[in-house]
C-alpha cells in the first residue's frame, strides 16, 4: 500500500525536532557532567631514607630498588616493599585544585603497601574530592593528612581486615599483622569499619580490628608494651625466669612464685639462707619493638613491695636493690643502653642509694616513673627488653601490674 508522503514527512520532522531538542539539552548536561566529575591521576613521591625500597608499577616496567637518599615518582597501583633494614616517605599531590604536595606517609621497616588511587578534580568546578587510596598489606606506617584550602580529602587506608577512613589535617599510625589491624589517632578523626559496624575515633584514640570481627570499642591512645604484667596467665607466658650467681661464688638460687598478697596477685621473689654473696633472681621480658613515630610518652608502671633485704640499700655501688626494674632499649643512633630503678626499705650501712628509692616495709606501693622521653639523655628508638628482679643477699620483694606505658 502506497503511503501518504505528506504523514511520513511530518513524522521525520518530530523526530529530527525531538533528536534536536535531546542534543541541544544533553550535550551541555553531558559537559557539565564530565566537567562536575572528571578527575586526573596523579603520582606519588617515593623516598628511601635508610637502605633499600623496592617500587613496583602495576604495569610496564618491574621492581626497581631505590636506594638511601634516591627518589622517584610512581603512578597509582604502585606496590612499595621496604625490608627490614629500609624505610621510605611517601608525598602524595592531593593539596588543592592544583595538586600540590600534600599528605605524605612514612613506612617502616618490614612493611608492604600498594596505592591504589591517586586522583584529583579535573576541571576548577569539579566536585570530586581529592582521593588518596591505600592498601596496607602488612606492616607500620605513618600519615600526616592535609588540610585543603578548597577541596574535600578523601583519605581511606585498606587492610586484610577493614576499612580506615583518615580526616583531613590529622596525624595517624596504623600497623597490620595476619592477626588484627589497629590504628591510633594522634591528632584529627578517624572511622574504622569492618563487619558492617562502624567505629568513630577522636585525638589520641585507638582501636584494633581482627579477622571477621568488628573494630573494638575506641579506647585511650596509650598502650602496654608488657605482656601478662598483672600475672593473670601463666608466668610462661611473656616471662622468662633464672637467677644469676654472679662471680662471688654462691651456689644458693633465689625462688619465684605466683601469690596473692593482700588481695593482689602478683609474683613474688625470694632468697633466704644465704651467706653474703650476690644474687639475681630474675624475671625478663622480650619486647623488641620500636617506639611509634609520633610518641609523647613513655613511663614505667608497676606495684611493689619489700618486705625483707639483709643488705643495706642496694650495696657498696647501688647495684644489688632488693627490687629492681631495668629497661633495655636502642638509641636513634642504635647504641644500647639502660634505664634502671631499685626500691629498697633500710640503708643502714649509709651505701649510695644512685638509681635507688626508699619505700615503706612491707607494704604495697605504686610507682610510676617520669616520661622517659624527657629523662633520658637520648631519646630511646627501640625497646629491647624489660628485666624485673631482686637482688642482694637475702631478700623477698613482690611486684605485680608492671607496665611500660608509650603514649
């Protein structure tokens, strides 16, 4: 059947009309769509300061080794190693519409991260913020986050076991192992979400989330570094005990003991029946880990009692206390030394009493050292052990809640 031109032709007006009408309104919303979302990838700055980092672009060339002092800018997808000897800043360009230098991030020895988006506003009107991405694959790192003068951060770290979302112009400390991931606030906010439950973090808070569970309640940014101070589990557990008879020739060992005294579980370390001659009797505790970056403080914490010493104060060259706390750590410039503290009740010998504090006999007394970190000559790095033990002739001490304390 013949059709009617005069139908088709109005036909192929409406809709050369309708398809104009859709171009002349879709191509500039289309515009201010893209000009509204658009972004740039940017690089990183990547800086080994100590031994040798490997970078590794997801695509093109492989690893390239970056040693002390070198540089380097790596696009998004970068996989950074450091081993555990090395240690490396990263620069990220997320300050403003034109991208400038801005949050950095420092990573310590043994760790692993990828940057998985890097990118910025393309255009001035943009609305996208400027998006830093990580993912901590296992390790410690370090980060400072800018504080834009027009444009939003958005500033998100990605672990095995959650999700962190970092506020702009704060400083922040994130570790993660097989086991748990934790972070610390020290200045801004934080979110940690894992197992559909968030958890909101302020200025010198902490938490920690392990696989398959939710992020702990936000808690104080101070922790121990002391495992099974208060002696809850067994004394095995973080504890290793002996004496040393030092060169004097006694042949009599002190003993040690899990008690409660006065309502206070505790460890208690005795020595009776023998001649004057030197003894330790020892309890030690490996800790090996280096202080945070950021730290502020770092005291000494236990409960202690004496209750019997046969030497007056701590001996002829106040080393011999019936208590004593002795913390070994490495300096910045890896030289190690020593912090010591003794309590004793009677110094009727007049000995010097040099690392010594006098205490009530018998009787339970809480002590908490000064902020090491403004005591000591030279700020420690890394704590290496931490010894309690009596020592002297015959003593009996009791010590419980001993605790290293960083901040």
């Amino acid at each position: 059947m013949r059709q009617n031109p005069e139908r088709v032709a109005w036909v192929l007006l409406s809709l050369a009309f309708t398809l104009f009408c859709l171009l002349a309104v879709g191509i500039p919303l289309a515009i201010r769509w893209h000009r509204l979302h658009a972004v740039d990838e940017h690089g990183a700055s990547v800086e080994s300061l100590v031994g040798t980092v490997v970078v590794e672009p997801s695509a093109g060339r492989g690893p390239a080794p970056l040693a002390a002092g070198e540089s380097t800018l790596v696009p998004e997808g970068t996989s950074i190693r450091v081993d555990e000897t090395a240690e490396a800043v990263v620069t990220f360009f997320d300050y403003g519409r034109s991208a400038l230098p801005g949050s950095f991030m420092r990573i310590f020895s043994g760790t692993s991260i990828r940057l998985d988006r890097l990118c910025s506003p393309r255009y001035p009107q943009g609305t996208q913020p400027n998006t830093v991405h990580l993912q901590l694959l296992g390790g410690r790192v370090s980060l400072g986050t800018t504080l834009s003068p027009d444009l939003p951060l958005d500033f998100r770290v990605t672990t095995l076991h959650g999700e962190f979302v970092l506020a702009a112009d704060g400083t922040y400390e994130l570790q993660a192992t097989n086991e748990l991931s934790e972070i610390t606030v020290h200045r801004g906010h934080a979110t940690a979400s894992a197992s559909g439950r968030r958890v909101n973090l302020g200025p010198r808070q902490r938490t920690a989330v392990e696989l398959g569970q939710p992020p702990q309640p936000a808690m104080s940014a101070a922790r121990n570094m002391v495992d099974n101070g208060d002696f809850r589990s067994p004394l095995s557990e973080g504890w290793r005990t002996f004496n040393d008879q030092g060169a004097d020739g006694g042949d009599v060992d002190g003993s040690w003991e899990v008690v409660v005294d006065e309502g206070r579980r505790g460890i208690r370390l005795l020595r009776t029946g023998a001649p004057d001659n030197h003894c330790e009797t020892i309890l030690e505790q490996t800790i090996n880990q280096q202080l945070p970056d950021l730290v502020a403080s770092l005291t000494v914490r236990a409960t202690v009692k004496v209750r019997y010493q046969s030497l007056s104060g701590g001996g002829y060259l106040s080393s011999e206390y019936p208590l004593m706390i002795r913390i070994t750590y490495r300096d910045v410039y890896d030289s190690e030394a020593e912090w010591v503290h003794g309590f004793y009740y009677q110094n009727v010998a007049n000995h010097p009493t040099t690392y010594g504090q006098q205490i009530p006999r018998d009787r339970w007394y809480l002590f908490e050292s000064e902020n090491l970190l403004d005591t000591l000559p030279i700020k420690p790095f890394r704590i290496m052990a931490i010894r309690v033990y009596a020592a002297g002739w015959d003593y009996e001490s009791l010590v419980t809640d001993i605790g290293l304390i960083v901040e």
